[in-house]
C-alpha cells in the first residue's frame, strides 16, 4: 500500500478521502499544518503530497520535497498560482484537480449577490433579536439589470446560464471565446462600461494579477456590484476600500482575498486581525465575505477526494498522469503529454 501525507488538513477533507483510500490501495498521513519551507521536511520519506491553494509550493519547499524523496505534488484543488512550477520542473510532477464541482461555485456566486442585495443576512440578525423593521433592507430587481462575466469557462457558463434565469442580461468577456455557444462577448472595457454587477470567473495569472483597480474601477457605473469568487488577487484591495469609501462601487461578494492564506479556513475570532485593509473591507455595510467556501458542497468534496487519489494511483503505478501541469505547458513549449508521455 502505497503512502502519502496531507497537509493542512480539515475535519471535512479526512472524512471525504477516508471513505475512498481503500479504493485507490492507499494509506494517508494527515498533517494540521501548512505545507511551505519550514514544514516540508514533514513529508520525509513520502512519495506523494496533497497540497492545498493557500499552502507555499515555492522553490524552497519544491527542494526540500525533492531532497527527501517526494516526487508528486497533488494539488487537491483547481487553482495552482502557489506553485513555482519553474523550480518543481524535473524534480516533482504536479498534479490538480481541474474540476470539481463549478455548480457549486457559480450558485455560491449567485447566493452572495441575493444575500447583498437583499440584505438577508442583516434581516437575519434583526429577526433573531424580534427586530422586524424593514428600514435598511432595500434591495433591486435583478431582472432587467445587466450582468458582466469575466471568464466562460464551466464555472462562468453555469453561472451566466442562472443568471438568464433571473432575467438578467449577460455580456461576457473571455481571453479565448467559446465560438460555439451564444453568449454576447464584448471587450473589457466595454464590459465595464456597461455593467451593473460585474462577477469574475477567470484564473489567476500575470495577465488578470489585479485586473480590477483604480483605472478598471473609474469606467465602471457608480454603484456597481463586485462578486469575486475565483482568486483574490483579480483585485487590488486597496483601491477596492478606496472605491468603497467614495460610494463608488454598490457593494461587494467576495469569497476570496488576495492575502487570505494565513486567515481563511482557520478561526480568527479570538486574534487581532493585522489586516487593516481586510478589516476595514469587512466592516462595510454593503460588503459581504465568505471564507473561500464557494466550493464546499459534498458533491465537491467527494470528487476532490476521488480526483486526487486517482492522480496518486497513477503516479504509483507509472501510468500517464492526466491531470498534470508543469512549467512547459505554461511556456507554451513542446509538450510530452501531446505523445502521452508524463512532462519530464
């Protein structure tokens, strides 16, 4: 039986990878905290990691793995902007899970927006204490409203389709249009010109780092709505706060920050958040923040945990690695994996 071990692990991820290890003949490790430099010598003698979007796959740790005998990374998620693909190349193969549930994430999108707008989360406070004042509470029609999407991948296409069902009209933006479907693609700009929510579903590179910022924030419509539940770093928070505080933007959903990793999934309630930007964001009326939680649904997690363990088998038993990225496919390079062959 072949072992691997888990960093920063969650009571949700043992119960969803327990019930499948048996399955894939594999024996799991589970460790509390974050993979990075100065935990990395934890995986000492394991031929495989499960990693997670907020741990640090940086060079250091990459070598550390290397040098003691790890020779996969497994991303148990989509995202992979934390990894140094540069340095894991010919050293640790790296794997990810490219979907799990984008149901999932587009209807948490969707419940952000509802909440917002209809301040259900206020009137869910004032009830509890038999306050049933609606001062406060306005909100507006959906129907009618025009709705940007940055990014028609699955996630974005799930989302704008309940976004029709709301009678909103969509435009979209997307890098590499899907020619096939009909969904209206317009330019950025024009995308931000006239929309009056705006929702990001695109991933996080050196093209869309901080896509949405001062100068992106200055053609949109005064009183526009924000929802990010993709990468954090689609958005300069800072100048998201200055929008805010200038009533330029109506209100913001977001499930992601672009410094989140040492705050989200962990309990802060008794810490003094140092994050003076995070904290003034939160404390707005007309905000509301989620801890990257879009894609907790046991769907989700059940096909996290079968994705990843099958990325695992694979790799042991020295079969084509499907779900694997590397420092090539990002260059644009000639690819092994066009022949069926692993990256390096």
């Amino acid at each position: 039986m072949n072992k691997i071990c888990f960093f920063d692990t969650k009571p949700y991820d043992k119960t969803y990878f327990d019930t499948l290890k048996e399955q894939y003949n594999i024996e799991i490790e589970y460790f509390e905290p974050k993979l990075g430099p100065k935990t990395a010598f934890m995986a000492k003698g394991y031929e495989a990691v499960v990693a997670f979007v907020n741990d640090n796959i940086d060079k250091e740790t990459i070598d550390i793995l290397h040098q003691n005998g790890t020779g996969l990374v497994a991303m148990r998620c989509a995202g992979y902007n934390n990894v140094d693909f540069k340095a894991a190349y010919h050293k640790v193969h790296v794997v990810r899970v490219p979907a799990y549930s984008p149901y999932a994430v587009a209807e948490h999108a969707m419940a952000l927006l509802l909440t917002l707008n209809r301040k259900i989360h206020r009137a869910y406070v004032r009830t509890r204490e038999f306050n049933f004042s609606l001062n406060g509470l306005t909100g507006f029609d959906l129907h009618g409203k025009t709705m940007g999407v940055i990014g028609t991948g699955k996630i974005g296409n799930i989302f704008i389709n309940i976004c029709k069902g709301f009678g909103l009209k969509v435009i979209a933006y997307d890098l590499y249009p899907d020619k096939n479907s009909d969904i209206q693609y317009v330019t950025l700009q024009e995308l931000f010109q006239e929309s009056d929510i705006i929702s990001l579903h695109c991933p996080l590179s050196k093209d869309t780092f901080h896509m949405i910022n001062e100068d992106t924030f200055a053609l949109m419509k005064k009183g526009v709505y924000i929802i990010n539940t993709s990468r954090g770093a689609l958005i300069n928070s800072e100048d998201l706060l200055d929008a805010l505080k200038e009533e330029k933007i109506g209100g913001a959903c977001l499930d992601v920050y672009e410094e989140e990793t040492e705050l989200f999934y962990e309990d802060m309630s008794d810490t003094v958040i140092r994050d003076d930007v995070l904290a003034r964001i939160i404390s707005m009326p007309n905000v509301i923040v989620t801890s990257h939680q879009a894609f907790l649904t046991k769907e989700a997690l059940h096909n996290i945990a079968e994705t990843t363990l099958s990325n695992c088998r694979e790799y042991f038993d020295g079969n084509y690695l499907n779900n694997e990225v590397c420092y090539q496919c990002s260059k644009g390079e000639a690819c092994l994996k066009k022949d069926g062959q692993r990256c390096f």
